[in-house]
C-alpha cells in the first residue's frame, strides 16, 4: 500500500510535479498500487490499452540491384557447351597463378553478369561501332562514356567485383563502377577500330574517387602550339655580304650572361614558388595507398594510326601516358580475343612497363592468338614461335594449332544507343565537375532554352566563391552564338559566332555595363562574306577605327575621330538624323597599287573636317626615303548645293619628292579637289553607314536574346514544333477527305422512300416508282444544269457584246488605260466563256453514263433486286 505521504497535497515549499513527467518515474509510483482493484472506468481503458500493440522495424541490408532474368535473351541465363569449357579453363589457369604467386592477389576472370551466371571477363566485351560520328574518335566515346553514366566505387575499394554487369544493362541503368566504364568504353573502341583492352590495377584514392579538385580543367589548358622549322636561308654565290657587326663581342657575351642569370634566378624563383604551392596542395597520406584496385583503358599504338600507346581514364574521358604517376601498378589486361597477365616489376608504378604483348617474359597468355606473335628468348634475343620449328613437323603444328582453344563469341547483346538518348548525354540532363579553381557544368542538348551545354566558371581561390570569368558555350542556336565570355573583373563580355550571321559578324566584345551603341566595344567579322572586306570594327565614344582586306581600292585601315555634341535648346523634334555626333577627323590608309608610280599612289588620306583641310600622303619610292605629300584648303562655299567652287594657287601646298617631276596644271589639281570633296563626302556617308550599322546589330541582338530560338532539323520531329504543327494539320485534312467520302455515300433512295414507301416491305409497285422517280430526279438536275451552264454562258456572251459595242462608239475618246482595261476584260471573258462551252460540252457527254449508272445501282440495290 502506498503511504499517506503520497497522496498529500503539496505545500508551497513543494514543487510542483512536471506535468511531462517520465514514463518510468510514472510506473514506480504505480508499482505500490498493484494489489489495489481496478475499477469499471480503470478496466476499461486497460482494455483499450492492451489493443494498441507496436512492432518493433526490422533492418534490412541493402543488396545489390536486382534484374529481371525475363528481360534478357538465354545467352545470358545460360552458357554453351564451348563458354563452360573456357570457365574450365580459365579456372585451371587461375590455380596454377595462386599456386606459383601466392604473394599476388587473384586475378578477375569469371564474375557473374547481371542475371547471376558466371561469365569469362573477354566474353563480356561486345566490340560495336555506334551509328553517330562522334563515336569514330576515342575522343568522342570516351567523353560520352565519362558523361552519361555515373560512377560507383567498389566497396570495399581493395577487393575485385564479384559481379560486371554487360555494357547494355549499364547504358540502361546509366551507372557502373570502374570495370563496368572500361567494359563499355573498350567495346566502343574496338568497334571503331582501336587495338584498345581493359586494364586491372591499382590506382591513387584521387583517381579511384575520379576527385579532380587538383586537377586543372580541360577547356583551360592551351593547346601546344607546333612550331614550325625555320628554313636555313640559302646563301648564294653572289649575295651580297650583310654589313659586319662591330659590336663588342665581349659586352655581348656578358650581356647574355647576365640575361641567363636573371632567366636562371627567376626560373628557380618560379619554381621554388610551384613547389611550395604544390606542397600546400598536396593530398593527405592514403592509409590504403597502393591497395585500392582500379581499372581503365589502354590503347597500343598501331591501329587507327596512334602514335604512341596512351591510357583512358573512363571516369573522366581524358588521355594519360603510359608512365602516369594516377596508376600505381598492373595486374592483367584484356580484349575480346585473349586474356594477358602483367610479369613485370611494379615497385615503381607503371613506370617502365612495356605493352609488348606478344613478349612470353613480359606477359603470361591465357589462350594462343595469331593476333599477337609470340616470342621465347633464344641465343640471340628473341625469336619467333612459329619459325624455330622445322619444316618436318610442320602437318603435326598445323593439327596441333588447330586444338588450341579459342574465344567463344560474345554473349552480349549489341549495344543501341538512340539519338534521345545520345543528345541527353547526362543523367538526367545536367552534371557537374569541380577542378582545380573552376566548376564545369554540362547541359544536354535542348534541355536549356538558351542553347546552353556547357558553362565553365573560373574562380580566385579554391573554395570557389570568388568569381573571376564565366565561360558559357552554346549549340543549336539561331542566332549562331556559339560561345559567351564574361568577366566579373572587368566587366568585359565577349560572344563568338558562327558563320551564317547577318553582317557576317563573328565577335563581338563590349561593356556589360554599357551595351548601347557609341561605347567601347571591338566586332571582328567574316571578312570573306562580306562585299566590303571588312575585318574588324573598334568603337570609343570618341572614336572609331576599322580595318579591311582585299579591296579594289586597296583600302587596309579607316580612323574616324568624333567631337562632342553641341547642346541644343529649345523643343525637341525627335529626329536622330540631327543628333549625330559631329565628325572631326577621318583617316584612311591604302596598299601599295603597282599599276601606279609611287609619287601618283596615295598611302593616307586625312580629312581634317574640323579645318576645312585634306592632307595626300603618297607611297615611298623605292630608292627615295621620304614620300611626297599635298595639301588642299577647302573653298569657303564647298558646301553650298550647286554653287561654282572657286580656287586659287595658295589653296594647295605640295611637297614632290623628285624635284624634276613634272608639275600638275591648274585644271588637274581643281579636278583633285573636287574628287577629294566627293570622297569625303562618301567617307562621310560611310561612317554613319557603319553607325547605324552598329545600331542594327545592338538591335538585333537584344531582340535575339529576348526572343530565344533553338535551330531544330526537320528530321527531328519530336521536338520540331512546325513538323509536328505540320503532321496535325495533314492528319486533320486526311479526316475531313474521310468525313467528306462518307457524307457522299449517303443513301439516295432515303427521300424518296420516306415519301413513297408505306409499309416495311417495298411492294413490287414502290419499288417501279421508286425507280422511276431517282431517275426522273437525276434527269431533272443533269438537265437543270445544262440550264445553268447555258445561261451563265449567254449572259458572258452577252456582256462581251455590250463591251464590245461600247468600245466602237468610244474609241476615239478613250485613254491608254480605258484601252488595256478593255482588252484585260475581253480577255477574261473570252476565258471563262471557252471555260463555260467545254463544262458543257463535257456534261453532255457524261450526263447520260451517269444517267445509267443510277439505273444499274437501283437494279443491283439490295432492297429492288428482286423485282427487276
């Protein structure tokens, strides 16, 4: 029993009990009251306690996916008679290599596939050529490869997969571990003609994680630059000898010495600098460091015209020499004709290992292969297998050759990749990679609205949060943007584009934060497509240079200075004409012109418009050091319309250069002068030509960028809007023609059944006057029509007359016009009434076949036939 103490009430030096007082602390006050009865109330809600019953969750581990062995053909479910004797086989080959290294970890021969068979590691190669160009180059499919799926690692990362799932199944699930990526990536390379196998090794934590953190991206490396060889000039007999060099030939070489001290100091300098970043940027130590089993791809040069042998890292896409310190070390390689174990040293990684497969000492064979000559060491180097033996035994060879076991074919199915698929590139459309200082995203095609498929962002630092360039490159576009560079220092942005463009433009950089016209910005174009020849546009605001090429003019370079706008006062009329700005002086530079004496070619033309003056610079003669100049002062009305010009001596100053040339007569250099005038004039025009040129493309662009446009084939009728607009739009015309063809084949004795027919059945009677009334009605309308192509032709005919009538009696009075509107109305007439005659003439011939038609049909109708 519980004690009175209790149950007392509280005090108020008590504490109040905590209304969320624990369970337990509940149930031990409760223990005292056990031998107490329940009461109704109390018995009742232990009832309705002892309902509620709780389970408790049980865990289950996470398995492997699990397929459908109903998807897949029975060569993956079940193996052939000649697939169980390679298992047997390689199986025997894996004993002896534990029995004689048993130092080595075992190798990858047999894991089960997808459906739980045990399949050998070459069967599963399927090598198959992908319909797409892309997949020609190694490039291609190993970019592919690296971007649609998504990598698993092995758990744990030092112990092989006891399972390899076949390319097809890891294209559809889009995800693999590092054996499942080069499975696929070999098939692909050796269906587009790679000597290409798959390689079973070690590799760093960085490369097994495909952690590229450290790593520079790809589209910021520069391209190396070929360096094209010198040709040796060749000195000929009677050359002449070049000036001799006075120079000290001892302040020469101390100057040299010193300039290689500096290089020197600053090339230690540099590298003392890397170092240290380097060291700073040094992954930490890897406790399982040579442990972690990889594998990737290597190419041996030969096929497909490689160079050199190079390794492919599938999580990546990119190419890595045979000597890469990412791979620590090789166990065994593979393609789908045989099967090679590595014999050579690996204490210093992959470094000088040699990819002769056919070397006996080098690498251990599973199966003989013509494909790869063998060789055994003899006295004098090495020789080959097939000629150290004699001709004697050369039948018993050949049987011998023909028990060597073989490869059985693939299991797999072939690999179909469709364009969805291929264009989608991603899972799920969009992925990230981080490198060193930069975060590269990629996009699949059409996904973004804008085109967009890659964006690089290049940063300060490498926790990637001070933004420096973003580079965004584009595809499919209509406006033929193809790559956008913005710069968050600067605030420069520049686009490139490709050909196909209005105004042949291919770059264009200018101010984000001043995008209109008359700011600074630089247009490159296609000097090639345009009429003009013009390679490149800059503009200041108080500036503006162009640059062309291949003129017949020669004209190579165009400079334009602009002065301030003077202010105006008053109403504004609206009228940008007169807002320009004031032209203050224009220059323009010329090639050399061969057809002309030098002192007659111009080389610069200033037009000082803010003087009134025109300056002729012309070409240098050969033999001359200077070149002669002109300079003519304008007249003081040149800009009056119309008005005579007048000119005087002490209006043009000359320079000639060979004072015995001869000098121009008064009449020529007033002829110059007007020509000059006229040319500034056009030089004028030009300039606001290339203004609003300028405004035009703004214009445009800003449009373009608002209105966003994908170029989309016609062929892809999935996302093809006007192909599908199209394809309705037949389809609604195909059931409408249907509609139409069953509203004609209406039943024409419904009418007059309903006004002749009394009963259910049609009597003999009924049916002769059903009969005779269709035909009577059909007579009366093919008759009704004859009227009525009768009477449209008379009332013609009638009106030409009437025209005709009136023209005669108003001949003489009417105008040119009145004439060819006469002649325009008989000539219609005279059509439609020959169009009227031949309507007629064919209804007539073809009235009375429709006439027996309808008899034949009421003759052979169903409900008529048993009484005619």
């Amino acid at each position: 029993m519980a004690s009175e103490d209790e149950f007392a009430l509280p005090s108020e030096d008590t504490k109040t009990p905590d209304p969320d007082k624990d369970e337990d602390e509940l149930g031990e006050e409760a223990e005292g009251k056990t031998a107490e009865e329940l009461t109704d109330d109390a018995e009742a809600l232990k009832k309705e306690l002892d309902k509620i019953v709780v389970h408790p969750p049980t865990i289950q581990e996470l398995t492997a996916q699990e397929f459908d062995p109903a998807e897949f053909p029975a060569s993956y479910k079940d193996n052939l008679p000649k697939e169980n004797l390679v298992l047997q086989y390689a199986e025997n080959f894996r004993l002896q290599y534990v029995h004689l290294y048993r130092d080595r970890k075992p190798l990858l021969l047999n894991p089960i596939n997808e459906c739980g068979t045990e399949k050998f590691v070459c069967t599963t190669i399927r090598p198959t050529q992908i319909e797409f160009k892309e997949f020609y180059g190694w490039e291609g499919s190993s970019e592919f490869v690296a971007d649609y799926l998504n990598f698993e690692t092995l758990e744990p990362p030092y112990e092989l997969p006891k399972r390899l799932i076949s390319p097809p199944s890891v294209l559809k699930r889009q995800k693999g571990n590092c054996f499942e990526y080069s499975t696929l990536l070999c098939s692909l390379l050796a269906g587009a003609g790679y000597d290409s196998y798959v390689v079973s090794g070690y590799a760093t934590h960085e490369t097994c994680l495909a952690d590229e953190s450290r790593e520079i991206c790809p589209l910021m490396k520069k391209k190396e630059e070929k360096k094209e060889e010198e040709k040796k000039k060749e000195i000929k007999k009677y050359t002449v000898k070049p000036p001799r060099d006075l120079r000290s030939k001892f302040e020469l070489k101390q100057a040299a010495k010193e300039k290689a001290e500096k290089e020197a100091e600053e090339e230690k300098r540099r590298k003392e600098e890397e170092d240290k970043i380097a060291e700073l940027e040094k992954p930490p130590p890897d406790p399982l460091y040579g442990l972690r089993i990889h594998s990737w791809v290597l190419v041996l040069s030969g096929k497909r015209e490689v160079p050199e042998s190079f390794f492919i890292e599938p999580f990546t896409g990119l190419s890595h020499p045979v000597n890469s310190p990412n791979y620590l070390g090789i166990e065994s390689v593979w393609n789908h004709v045989n099967y090679w174990v590595n014999m050579q040293d690996c204490s210093e990684g992959v470094k000088g290992l040699t990819y002769d497969l056919g070397d006996c000492t080098k690498w251990e064979y599973m199966f003989p292969s013509i494909d790869k000559p063998l060789k055994i060491p003899g006295e004098d180097g090495f020789e080959d297998f097939e000629d150290e033996e004699d001709e004697d035994e050369d039948e018993e060879n050949d049987a011998k050759k023909l028990e060597h076991l073989d490869m059985p074919p693939s299991w797999v199915e072939i690999i179909k990749l469709s364009l969805k698929d291929f264009q989608m590139r991603c899972p799920h459309g969009k992925k990230v990679k981080l490198y060193k200082r930069a975060k590269l995203e990629k996009f699949a095609h059409y996904l973004m609205k804008d085109g967009l498929i890659s964006k690089l962002s290049i940063y300060e630092n490498r926790e990637l949060t001070d933004l420096v360039t973003v580079k965004e490159y584009f595809a499919h576009r209509i406006d033929k943007l193809l790559q956008r560079v913005s710069n968050h220092r600067s605030g420069w942005v520049t686009e490139h584009f490709d050909p196909g463009r209005s105004h042949c433009l291919k770059e264009h950089q200018y101010k984000s934060s001043a995008p209109g016209p008359e700011n600074e910005r630089t247009m490159i174009f296609y000097n090639e497509a345009r009429v003009d020849g013009l390679i490149k546009r800059v503009e200041t605001p108080a500036e503006m240079m162009e640059e062309y090429s291949d003129r017949d003019d020669f004209l190579y370079y165009k400079h334009i200075d602009f002065g301030k706008r003077p202010k105006k006062f008053g109403p504004q009329d609206g009228s940008s004409s007169k807002n320009e700005r004031p032209i203050v002086k224009m220059v323009k530079k010329f090639n050399r012109n061969v057809s002309k004496p030098a002192c007659d070619d111009v080389a610069e033309l200033i037009y000082l418009v803010s003087e009134d003056k025109m300056q002729i610079t012309y070409h240098t003669e050969d033999p001359r050091i200077a070149a002669s100049t002109r300079e003519f002062v304008k007249p003081a009305n040149w800009a009056e319309k119309g008005a005579t010009l007048q000119f005087s001596p002490d209006m043009q100053q000359a320079f000639q250069v060979d004072a015995s040339s001869r000098q121009n007569k008064q009449v020529e250099l007033y002829q110059m002068l007007l020509n000059l005038l006229k040319s500034e004039d056009l030089c004028r025009t030009r300039v606001r030509d290339s203004e609003d040129e300028v405004k035009d493309i703004l214009n445009e662009r800003t449009k373009e960028e608002t209105t966003l446009e994908l170029d989309i084939s016609v062929y892809d009728t999935e996302r093809n809007e006007k192909a599908k607009k199209h394809r309705r739009e037949l389809e609604r015309q195909q059931l409408e023609e249907k509609m139409r063809k069953q509203d004609m084949e209406i039943d024409y004795l419904a009418p007059f059944i309903a006004r002749i027919v009394q009963g259910d059945k049609i009597t003999r009677e009924e049916a002769y006057t059903l009969k005779t009334e269709a035909l009577k009605d059909l007579k009366d309308r093919l008759i009704n029509k004859a009227n009525l192509i009768q009477a449209r032709y008379e009332k013609e005919t009638q009106m030409l007359t009437e025209k005709q009538a009136w023209y005669h009696q108003n001949q003489l009075s009417c105008n040119k016009e009145d004439e060819e509107k006469y002649m325009t109305f008989c000539q219609e007439t005279l059509f439609k009434i020959h169009m009227l005659e031949l309507r007629l003439a064919r209804h007539k011939e073809t009235a009375p076949h429709k006439y027996m038609a309808l008899d034949r049909r009421l003759r052979d109708d169903q409900r008529l036939a048993e009484y005619f």
